[in-house]
C-alpha cells in the first residue's frame, strides 16, 4: 500500500515537472508565441520619429522580428505617447512591467535610481568620447553597473545608446570662461546636482519643460539652455539662440531595457536573440548620434551661430570653480558607483587622481 502511495507521488512530480519546465525560465510550449499568433511588445521612446534615438528603436524593432521569425512585434511609441509625454511616468511604466521595452536617458531613470546621477556629474569624461568607450560601452565597468543598478529596480539592460555631450547656448555673449556665467538665467535638466552646479557657477537656473524652452528662449524669459548638439537640433533651439560653447561638461547616456517581467518569460534561445537585438541595434544607434554631431554643429555654423571650442586650460577653470560638487554628492552616489564611471577620490588608498 505504501509502495503504491510513493509511486503516485513520484508520478505526479514527474507531471508537474513535464508542464512546468522544473523552475526553467523557458516559457511554456504551450503559451509560446507563433508567428500565427505572435507577442507584441510596446516600446515606448522619449523622442520624435525624426530623433537619433529612432536609429536604435526601428533597428531593434527590426532585429526582433526577423530573428524570432515572426513570433515577437514591436510596436514603438515615440515622443512618450503611452505616459502622455510624461518621462518620469514612462520609467515607471517600465519598472512595473506596464510597458516592455524602453529607452530612457539616465538622468531620468535617476529619480528612481539616484545612484545613476553619477554618470551625469561635470567632466567625468575629460578626455571626451575616447573614456566614455573605455568606461561606458563595450563592457566596461560604467555598462555593468548600470546593467546592475536597473535590473534591481526592475528592468533587464539590453544596451546602452548615447544622448551625447551636453553643450550650452545662449543670446548674451560668448562662453569661455566662469565669469561669462554670471548673471545668466539657463534653463536646465531638472536633476538635484545641475541646480546645485549651475548656483556655483553664478547663473540663475530654471527647471522647465523642454517643450516650452523654444518659446521661453523667443521672448527672452531665460537667457539660454544646455542639452546635447543633437537633441537642441530637434527642438530647433538654435533659431532662437546665437551662441553655443563645445564645453563637454556633461554626458548623457541611454538605457535600451525591456521589464524583468518580458525578460523572465523568454526562454533562453529569446534571451539570446533579445540581448543580440539590442547590443546590434545599440552600436547602430552610437554610429548615427556621433556622424550627425557634427553635421549638426557645422549646420549651426552655417546659419549664423558662433561656435566656441573651448581649450583644456578654459575648462580647467570650470572645473575649478565646481570641483567641491564631487565631495557634496560623494555619499548619495558612493564610491563604488563613482569608481565604476572612472572617478577616483584623491583620500582613496593607492589609487591615482586623474579626473577633477
């Protein structure tokens, strides 16, 4: 009789693991996507259609489809159609898995991970596009430590774009030192540490949306504004500004994810195509940002607005001016963070001090 009870019990787990996969993270065979009844993934994207960042959206779009065969539809929503225009809202949307697939900048993923506030701190890349490849893309520490940071928070990391270097414009006068500062009203990214920076350099600044910039700029309620090259093309600032400093002060990154609860689902050959997807529609992305920087910033030239590239030493001094900003952040972004974006703090034990 007892044989006999074992034997059930044995025969029942054997079942339960032939419909359940025994904890594998495949998905069920029998809920698996077809191309006759396929899975479609929104994705939801800050920007227009005609943005850069629609090089990386369409690409993997594109890579999906083909390499799943059909099974998996990515349905892309720019300008954050599915949060009505709301970033903030649009990274929640990801986090909760009410969305699937996402690109975000990191200075806005930070109100939800104030640690990744770190990658947007002034001139931690002083030698420009060369340490951002070193640290940031292809596998360096500042990749795996976003990866790191957004899949505790929700969100499984299939690559990283860029946003590029912020530069800034205004209608008073030329930018080359601290002092040319003072006195301007600027609007900025609305993260705690760029109110903080720009108070140190004596300007006035001004959190608002980017969508009301343009008309701010025209009737002269703010002076300037600072974003990168790519990103002031797509809201036409440069019509309404006549000077732009190349200072480089900060960099902007973009997170390719999909939601841990798309992510979870897929089997492990899915995983495999997703990750490809994103790492080939990612480089892509980098290829087209970087090319139409500078067709963009000879377009401005062109039609009349002054261009100003700063030198090594005109940067020393702004990097003087805001130095102290690196120790009043130092506990919120840790030194674990900072030393993975390449910053090392002079008191840190046999380390060398490169950056400022």
């Amino acid at each position: 009789m007892k044989k006999k009870f074992w034997k059930g019990i044995v025969l029942g787990l054997a079942s339960l693991c032939l419909f359940t996969g025994c904890g594998k993270s495949s998905t069920p065979s029998a809920s698996a996507p077809t191309p006759e009844k396929p899975i479609e993934l929104r994705m939801n994207v800050t920007t227009a259609d005609s943005s850069v960042w629609m090089a990386c959206a369409r690409e993997f779009k594109k890579q999906i489809e083909e390499k799943t065969g059909g099974r998996y539809k990515v349905a892309i929503y720019s300008n954050e159609q599915l949060s009505s225009g709301n970033q903030i809202k649009g990274v929640e949307m990801l986090l909760d898995g009410t969305t699937d697939v996402d690109m975000h900048s990191t200075m806005i993923i930070a109100t939800f991970e104030p640690k990744l506030g770190a990658l947007s701190m002034p001139w931690l890349f002083p030698r420009g596009y060369q340490d951002v490849d070193r640290i940031v893309f292809n596998g360096g520490p500042g990749g795996r430590i976003i990866s790191q940071l957004m899949e505790a928070k929700g969100a499984h990391v299939l690559g990283l774009c860029e946003n590029g270097f912020r530069q800034i414009t205004n209608n008073k006068r030329e930018i080359k030192t601290p002092e040319d500062m003072k006195g301007l009203k600027v609007r900025i990214a609305s993260i705690p540490q760029y109110t903080t920076l720009y108070k140190m350099f004596g300007t006035d600044p001004v959190t608002m949306s980017f969508g009301e910039v343009f008309t701010a700029l025209q009737q002269g309620a703010i002076d300037g504004q600072e974003n990168p090259v790519n990103f002031i093309k797509a809201g036409n600032i440069q019509e309404v500004q006549k000077y732009m400093s190349m200072w480089n002060y900060a960099y902007d990154a973009i997170v390719l994810s999909v939601s841990n609860k798309v992510w979870d689902q897929l089997s492990e050959e899915d995983k495999a195509i997703f990750a490809e997807a994103g790492k080939e529609a990612c480089a892509k992305q980098v290829a087209v940002s970087r090319a139409a920087e500078e067709k963009t910033r000879k377009e401005f030239e062109a039609n009349g607005m002054k261009v100003t590239d700063l030198t090594p030493e005109e940067i020393a001094a702004f990097q003087k001016c805001v130095a102290p900003i690196y120790d009043k952040y130092r506990a919120e972004f840790t030194d674990e963070v900072m030393n993975a974006f390449g910053y090392v703090y002079p008191d840190q034990k046999g380390a060398q001090h490169e950056n400022p």
